[in-house]
C-alpha cells in the first residue's frame, strides 16, 4: 500500500473532494471546484423617492449588482428615523410628518443607494409634487433664453443666446445643463443651479473660452454631479462626461478610425456610470449608437452598412441588473426610414412604431413604473409625427391629435408625466395621460419631478 504525506493529505482535501474506485489509479474520481467569490459591483433601489402617511408601511426592494454577487447582504440607516424608520429587511415605518433619507449598503464593497421619504398627515391631503421643466423663451428679437420652470413659473438662467436642454433635482437644488453662446461668440457647455427659494445660486461654464461645446444632460448621484455633452477638439465635436466640473473625452482620439461624436444621457446605478449617444465610425461612414459604461464604449448600431444607415442613442436607464438604451437606427430598402428602438443589455434591438411601414419614428426618453417599462418620442400617423407613449410588451399611446414629440417624460409616485411639444414650439405637461397645464410661455426640452 501506497503512503501519502500528512501535508499532501491537507493539501488535497483544500482542493477537491475524491472518491477512489478499485485500484491504485484514481479510475472514477470526482472532483468539486470551490466556489469562486464573485464581488458586488453596485446596489440600486427600485423606487428612488416615495410618500407615505403617518403610520404607513412600505417595503423598498433593493438589487445588489451583479445578480450572482456571492454576498447579498446589505444594511439600512434613515438619516431621520424619528420621522422614518427603517428595519433591517427594508421595511420603512412613517412617524411623523417631513422628510428622511434612506441609505441600503452593501456589506461587500460598500456600495450605498439612497429613497427619499417624504411623511405626510393622513389627515390633510397630500401635496402635490414639484415639476420642474427645462427648455427655452424666444425674446423680442427671436433669440432663444435657457429657462427653468417650477410648476409653470419661469426662471430665466441666462441674458445670453441660450437654451436648457436638462433637469435634475437633488436635495436643495435643482440642476440645468445646456448651453450659451459666450463673449467670444462660441457655444458654452453650461450648468445652472437653482436654490430651494427658486433663485439662480451658480452658473458654471463647463467648456474652455475657445471651444464650443454642450451640455445636453444632468445626473447627480451622492455627491458628484454628472454632465452629458461634447466639446470641440481635434478638429471634431467630442463627447464628453464632466464629472463635478472636470472633463473627460469619450470620443476615440484615433481621428483617423473614428469622426464626431456626442452624449445625450446620462444614469448612474451603484458605481456604474452609463453614458448614451453616438460616434462616428468613418470605416461604416456614419454615427453609430453609441453606449459608454465607465467611459468603454459599446456600439448598438448594426454594422451592416448594406442594410443600416445611422444611428442615435438618446437616453438609457438602469432597472435592477438591466440596461435600458433608445433612440433610431435608420433602415435601408423599399422603405427607408428611421425607426424608433430599444436595445436591453446591449441585444438585440427591438423597433417601436413604424416597424412596418415606411413612416420614421424616433425614441427620446426611458423610464420605469414599478416593473414597467416605457419609451416616450414620436411616431409618423396619418402623415404627421405624433407624440407618442409606447409600453415595452404592451399597448401604445398616442399623447395628442396634432403635429408633435414628446421629448421627456418621466414617473413619480405612481404617476405618468410627459412633456409634448405641438407644432415645434407650444410645451403641454401631460400626467397620466391628459394635460396637466400648458407652459405659459416657451418650449420645454426636459422634466423632472420631485
């Protein structure tokens, strides 16, 4: 009989679990890897603002990211558990009416999502949300100003040739990103930041005094703050991510592979940070679809420049491990037209509207109700472009009879609203459907509520 060292004994039991046959050459053995530790990556919560009456429950459903992270643990703390508190499986409890912050952690990595929890009186009705819409005023002398309004009341953030093109509200303040046309007569990337008594408290001018540039998106996660855009280099538009103010190029550097590009949007999940928009691929000749996570790029666009022509990506959104991206791809043949479209984890596409004639469409927005999914834009319909609302997997809503987009739309509390646009310039804010009031004046290019 053979005779094993005690080491190499220890040594194999770390390593696999066997089971001998017969004979002295391991015939019919069996090995068992260990399990590899696959870390957390990130954390998003289902629901990022919520109301609740006093004595109220409600549970928040948090997604630890990746789906196969080994430790799924997290931990959760209320900023203010007198008002609202929080138990460890995630279910919050109201105590008293105003406003706490709830934070999940994850136990690996530290990864942190927070829900806003507004507490109101049972007994009084409930107030009615904040919203905020970005867009522009045509003055005298039909030059566009960059304005905010707060439940139809205008703010205008700039004297200058402007216009806002995005809205994000966070804590005490409402950020805008856009653009001015600055002293030196180039187009500024801008942010504004509007205080909580509806004042102009900060204009930063995001891009260097000799390059034009824009913004043309916001996102604030924590403490960062997160602008979409391009600023001319290199001969070319470049998009570009500012992360608190600092730039940085998405754009390939290779001009010679790759021509402009651009980002339209902007969301962050956990550590992730998406980016969507377009580049141009100078071998395809033409913009591809374009989605940048931590600034690598994916292109969404088909290569088959035989069949595909170019293509957009205009938004995106995170829903637990799932990345949603929309915007057009044209397609060639009898019916050359550009057609709305959604790709889910970079798959893919999946066309909206015109699918099967030859009428264009287009997608300009993505967000969630619960579990749901829905693309705001526009599609053809009796020869007109109509503000659209299509369901992923469900039914298609047609958000007004006249000649319209619906360039935003976003969901709060249950609630559905969407900004259309009729006729290229008069803004209605749609909310479930029917119109909620018309912009006293101007056209709204973004909404955000709060």
């Amino acid at each position: 009989m053979k005779t094993i060292a005690p080491a190499l004994v220890f040594t194999a039991l770390l390593f696999s679990v066997t089971s001998c046959g017969s004979d002295d050459y391991g015939r019919g053995h069996d090995t068992i890897d260990i399990p590899k530790n696959v870390p957390v990556t990130g954390v998003t919560l289902e629901e990022q603002a919520v109301q609740l009456e006093v004595n109220a429950k409600k549970t928040l459903i948090a997604n630890v990211i990746p789906k196969g992270a080994t430790n799924k643990k997290v931990s959760w703390i209320s900023s203010k558990p007198d008002i609202a508190s929080i138990s460890t499986d995630g279910v919050v409890t109201a105590h008293t009416p105003g406003q706490t912050t709830i934070t999940v952690t994850t136990l690996d990595g530290g990864k942190k999502a927070t829900c806003e929890v507004k507490v109101i009186d049972g007994s009084q009705p409930p107030s009615a949300p904040n919203v905020y819409v970005a867009g522009y005023v045509i003055d005298g002398q039909g030059n566009g100003r960059a304005t905010l309004w707060k439940n139809n009341s205008p703010l205008q953030l700039s004297s200058l040739v402007s216009q806002a093109n995005s809205v994000f509200a966070s804590d005490n303040y409402v950020y805008v990103a856009g653009y001015e046309t600055n002293t030196q007569g180039r187009l500024a990337a801008m942010l504004w930041r509007v205080n909580s008594a509806f004042q102009l408290d900060d204009a930063r001018r995001l891009t260097d005094v000799s390059r034009d540039g824009k913004a043309n998106a916001v996102f604030v996660s924590g403490n960062v703050i997160y602008v979409a855009g391009y600023e001319y280099s290199q001969g070319r538009e470049v998009a570009t991510l500012w992360e608190n103010y600092i730039p940085k190029y998405l754009g390939n550097s290779n001009s010679g592979t790759y021509g402009k590009s651009d980002a339209s949007a902007v969301f962050v999940s956990g550590s992730d940070v998406y980016v969507a928009g377009y580049e141009r691929i100078h071998s395809l000749g033409r913009e591809v679809a374009t989605l940048w996570k931590n600034s690598t790029p994916k292109y969404l666009g088909n290569s088959n420049s035989g069949t595909y022509g170019k293509s957009d990506a205009s938004a995106v959104f995170v829903l637990g491990n799932d990345v949603f991206t929309v915007g057009k791809e044209f397609i060639y043949g009898s019916q050359n037209r550009s057609v709305a479209t959604l790709w889910k984890n970079n798959d893919t596409p999946i066309s909206f509207g015109s699918a099967t004639t030859s009428l264009d469409s287009d997608a300009r927005a993505i967000f969630a109700l619960g579990n749901d999914v829905y693309v705001a834009g526009h599609e053809y319909t009796n020869m007109i472009e109509t503000a659209t609302l299509w369901k992923v997997n469900g039914n298609t809503q047609r958000l007004s009879s006249y000649q319209s987009q619906a360039p935003s739309a976003y969901s709060f509390n249950g609630s559905i609203y969407a900004l259309v646009v009729e006729a290229g310039f008069e803004t209605s804010m749609w909310k479930d459907g029917d119109i909620l009031y018309r912009l006293s004046q101007g056209t709204g290019k973004s909404v955000f509520v709060k």
